[in-house]
C-alpha cells in the first residue's frame, strides 16, 4: 500500500526522488581522466600521508641506504655530486664585512680586521672542504647537520677555539637505551618550540652504523643548542621536519642505465668469442639415428683451432662463419635519454652531468648554463641562511670577547655579505664590453661588476692604484671615472705636471688604424 501525500496522491519512492533530483544534473569530477583502466596500476601506491607519516624513519633508512648504494657503484652519479659540490662551492666563501662607525662612513679597519681574522680561522677550520662534502650528502642523504664545536687545538693554531663538525643523518636521532622509543613527530627527536622552531638537536655520539663492542657507547646521546646546528636539506612539504634523498626519483633510472650496460657489453662478449660454428646435412637412418659422424654428445663443444692452418672437416659438415651481433645500436641514444632525465631532478644540464657537450653548440651551452647557474645561486643563498650565518655569529662572539672583552653584540644582525668563487665566462671580450657600456650608462656599479667574479672592489682597488703608482684610491678611481664619462684621463709626469697624451679607446671587433680594407 503506498504513501499518500498532503494532497491524497501517491508518493513516490526514494530510489525515485533520488534520481528525480539527480536527472539533468553533469556527473563530472577533476580526476575523470585518472579513473581509466589504464591508469589503475600506476596509481595504486598513492596515499594522503602527510610529510611526517610518510617520511617514517624507516622509509627514509632504506632510500638513504639505496642511494649510497648507487653512489658507491655509478660514476656517473660520483661525477655529477663531485661537479655540483664544486660548481656551488668552488674554493668557499670569502666574508666581506659592511659594518660603519658612528659618524655614518664604513669602519674599514675594523671590517678588514674581521675578514682577515675569518680567512684564517677558515683556513684552518676547513670550511671549503666540509661545505663541499654537506652539499655531497645532502643530494644522496637528503639532509646534513654541521654544527660549531669547542676545539683546543684550534685554538693554539689561530686563537679561536673553534672547530667544524658534520654529522649523518642517521647519528641524529632520540634512540638510546635511556629512550627506547623516539618521540613521533616527524623530527626523530628533535625539540621544537611552540611555532615549529628547532630548539635543540640529539647526536648520538657514535654513529649507529658503526660496529663496537661496546653498544651502550652508541646509545649515548648529546645534545647540541640549535644556535650552534645548522640543519641543511630541501622542504618539500609544508611541516616536513627530516629530508630525504634528493636522487629518489632516479634511482631506477640509474637501475635500469646499469642494466642495459650490462646486457650490451654480454652481447658484445658473447659475439666475440664465438668464431664460427658447423652444420650438417646429414640424413637419419630408420631407426631415427642420425648419420652424422658427429654425435649428440659432441653438440655444442668448442673446437679449438690454430692460425695459418688447413681444415678437413667430416662428411656432411659445412663451416659456417658465425653471425655476429653488432652493439646495440640504440645504446648510445638510450644512454643520453637516461641521463639527461637523471640530471632533471637535479637542475642539471645533460652537457654538464654527461661531462659531453659534443651536441651542444654556443648558444644552447650558454642557455643550459643560465639555469644551472641561476639554480647554484639558489642553493649559496640557502647555505648562507642556514650555515654559514651561524658560523660568522659564534666566530664575531669570540672575536669580540677577545678584542673588546665583551659579548653583548648582536652579532646575528652584523652588516654582512659573502662572496663566491666567479665562474669563468665562455665570452670574456663580449662580457667586459657589456660590463662597460653598463658602467657607462650608469645601469650598475663597479662594486657589482666585481662581486660578479668574487672580488671586492675595495680590496682589488687598493692593490691596482698602489700597482699603478696612483697616490691613493681616491685619484685612481677618479681616473675611472673620467674614462668612464669619456674624458681623457690626465697623466702626471714625475714633476707632477699633467701630459695632455690622448688614450683611445680599445674596442671589439674594430679595424686596425694601418688596415686597408
């Protein structure tokens, strides 16, 4: 018996009035496209983890464990961190201070005294070479910890008592007998603030991977403030806490590169060694046994053979040279591709990670070196923030103590910049030209034009007036300026009267004054 409504009619079903409010409305959803059968299996492993759940400390363990792995085996891979770790860092930074005295001027004593200072304490601290083993480990273990430690011995050497000391992944964790399980916020221990802010570091003061007799040494933990850890590696997620390897996505690639050489080089191998094999026209008998002089026994021997030699060979049996493969000829081609998706994930040219830029020409070289050079910038500012400030703050702290015998300075805010080693530039002559006119129009600085190559002009000005034989910086740079605004620079003489000698101007590409074209 059906349902009557207000009005006495019947009233219809609910399958109904579902499809009655649905009739007319487009069934349609952004991922249609995703739910085809095709797709099915490549999406099967996607999940809505976040960053912390799915970089446990187990999956992080074993691709960690499976990039050293291609490390240790890939010299492709080897030569590619060896080129970044130089091309990012080169020789290491060089500090030049900005601090001004109280009349408003920059304070240069005190400013040339702390860099002097800083290079050698830098020198013998070893910063150059531990910040090219960070950025080494940190595109294979995903993340690095370098941290500033007390030393005696640096101190008798340079006067500061302090030393460098980088530490792996898997040696910064809360995991000891004292805390059996870690804390299971994503940071393996680490401490944080109430606004996400790192407040201090567990080490383990040996390394778990290490073998002792001794485990309780391993489990034995310290803990570093984080004014004096940096924490180095990339966030990709928003709350990530720990880094992971940033070779992730071409690990199989490199698989299946290994695997292609290998059965390449079993082809070329097995072609070689085999010279030529034999076959028969020999009948069988009624019985099904073959007539052949040569037995089934005797299939598939090897018959050595001698040079400069006649051969006789059974009745029935042909010579037949053996036909060989050649290598695969797509090799090569399956080798750039690889590769060149390989240095993707790294913002790296193929002509960079190949060490072969024998398919590049001027303008592609010049075109995929902008972004690699745009992409190393990326990363100094990073090493800047997070590295290389904290070691200038606790080196201007001591630095201080020791001069001034003091240590209330604000030595985080100190006026600052740091300088890195200049690439050298495929078109030094086009450059120059370039850097000249800019000066001309007034579309950049001296000071600028020499940051560019790691120089301070400063310093480069000093050497070059006292070099030419200027009085001080102030007549030598006035004499650039008059080049620079097209005046004809006025040369003294030893009587110090002024030499009215025209010096032109030498430009590219110009004809020579006694050319008869």
């Amino acid at each position: 018996m059906a349902l009557l409504d207000h009005l006495g009619k019947p009233m219809p079903k609910p399958s109904e009035r579902v499809k009655a409010a649905n009739r007319g409305v487009l069934q349609a959803s952004l991922d249609a496209g995703l739910q085809i059968p095709e797709l099915s299996g490549h999406f099967r492993h996607a999940d809505s983890l976040g960053p912390s759940a799915s970089l446990t400390r187990s999956v992080r363990d074993s691709i960690r464990s499976k990039a050293r792995m291609e490390k240790s085996q890939n010299s492709y891979l080897t030569g590619i961190l060896k080129t970044l770790a130089n091309y990012i860092i080169g020789t290491g930074p060089r500090l030049q201070m900005q601090m001004v005295g109280p009349d408003g001027k920059p304070n240069k004593e005190l400013n040339a005294d702390i860099e002097s200072e800083f290079r050698q304490w830098a020198k013998h601290a070893k910063l150059a070479a531990m910040l090219r083993t960070a950025v080494s480990a940190k595109v294979v273990d995903g993340e690095v910890f370098l941290s500033v430690v007390a030393n005696s011995t640096m101190r008798d050497s340079t006067g500061y008592g302090l030393a460098l000391q980088l530490f792996e992944s898997e040696q910064v964790r809360e995991e000891s007998m004292y805390s059996p399980k870690a804390r299971d916020d994503g940071g393996d221990g680490i401490r944080y603030d109430r606004f996400g802010n790192p407040t201090k570091y567990p080490v383990l003061r040996k390394h778990p991977g290490e073998t002792s007799a001794y485990s309780e040494v391993t489990s034995s933990i310290q803990w570093i403030p984080e004014e004096y850890m940096c924490h180095m590696y990339n966030v990709e997620r928003p709350g990530q806490k720990r880094g992971v390897s940033e070779i992730l996505t071409a690990l199989p690639l490199f698989a299946m590169l290994r695997r292609m050489t290998l059965a390449t080089v079993c082809n070329v191998e097995k072609s070689a060694n085999i010279q030529g094999v034999l076959e028969t026209e020999a009948e069988v008998d009624d019985l099904g046994n073959s007539l052949s002089s040569i037995s089934d026994e005797d299939w598939m021997a090897q018959l050595p053979t001698g040079r400069n030699t006649l051969l006789t060979l059974p009745n029935g049996m042909h010579l037949k040279e053996f036909m060989s493969a050649q290598p695969n000829t797509e090799y090569n081609d399956f080798q750039k591709s690889v590769i060149r998706e390989i240095a993707r994930c790294l913002c790296i040219p193929y002509a960079v990670a190949a060490g072969d830029s024998s398919d590049s020409n001027y303008s592609s070289g010049r075109l995929d070196h902008q972004s690699f050079h745009a992409a190393n910038n990326v990363q100094r500012c990073h090493i800047e923030c997070t590295c290389l400030d904290m070691i200038l703050s606790q080196f201007l702290k001591v630095y201080y103590a020791r001069e001034y015998g003091t240590d209330d300075v604000d030595t985080y805010n100190v006026a600052h910049t740091w300088r890195w080693s200049a690439v050298d530039d495929v078109d030094p002559a086009k450059t120059a030209l370039a850097d000249d006119r800019m000066l001309r129009y007034g579309g950049t600085s001296r000071g600028a034009v020499m940051a560019k190559r790691g120089l301070d002009v400063d310093t480069e000005d000093e050497k070059a007036a006292y070099e030419l034989g200027y009085d001080d910086v102030r007549s030598y740079r006035q004499a650039i300026a008059r080049y620079l605004h097209g005046e004809e620079p006025a040369d003294t003489d030893a009587d110090g009267d002024n030499q009215e000698d025209s010096v032109k101007e030498s430009r590219p590409n110009s004809k020579p004054e006694n050319s008869d074209e």
